[in-house]
C-alpha cells in the first residue's frame, strides 16, 4: 500500500512557475514508477511525465517537454514536477501516482494503482 499526498498547486500567471510535491508514505517507495497526471473537467486524465523507481529514467509528454520536469527523492519519498513557462492551458487538477514495478513508464492511468488527492494549478494571462 501506497499514500500519496499532492501539494503545491497555486494561483499563478502566464509564464511564471510552480513546483509540485507528492509525498508517498508506505513502504519500498523507490520501486514504484511514478507519475503526474492531470485533469480538466470533461476531460479524461492526461500523462504529464513519469519517473522510473531509481531515477534514472523519465518520460514526459511531447507537448510538455522543456516545460516540465519531473524528479525524485527517494531518501524523503517524494516526487516533484517543476512547472515553468506556465500557459493557461495548463489549468488542471494535478495527480501524483505510483504505478509499477521496474523502469518502464507507462502514460496510460489505468496503469497506476496509487493516486494523490490532486492539487489545483491555475494559470492567469
């Protein structure tokens, strides 16, 4: 078992950045492959960027690369996404989630088993 909690979200505008935090309690966090998704109402939950369980691998959506960053701190069982260059159409309900074991990254949410409460990003022009 895997909790997560999200933090970070904020009201910010256009071009400024945000620094997103999930911080996983249980045991064996550094195997899961976690990720941020997102959501927008109407809309199904969209990839944002994964992380492999040592860190050493990432993938993020081609929409969002050179925008987002994802990291890990296995030592403190977090998970960050770094926002820069935010655009208004960024504004969602940001997911931490914890998927599965090993180095592949999975973008499709049906295979992540854990998921944060969300946080709320708000980007202003």
């Amino acid at each position: 078992q895997v909790q997560l909690v999200d933090s970070g979200g904020g009201l910010v505008q256009a071009g400024e950045s945000l620094r997103l935090s999930c911080a996983a309690s249980g045991r064996s966090f550094s195997v899961y492959v976690m990720a941020w998704f997102r959501q927008v109402p109407g809309k199904e939950r969209e990839f944002v960027a994964g992380i492999s369980g040592t860190g050493r691998t990432t993938y993020g959506a081609d929409s969002l690369k050179g925008r987002f960053t994802i990291s890990r701190d296995n030592a403190k069982n977090t998970v960050m996404l770094q926002m820069n260059g935010l655009k208004r159409e960024d504004t969602a309900i940001y997911y931490c989630a914890a998927g599965p074991l090993g180095a592949w990254i999975p973008s499709a949410a049906s295979a992540y088993d854990y998921w944060g409460q969300g946080t709320q990003v708000t980007v202003s022009s």
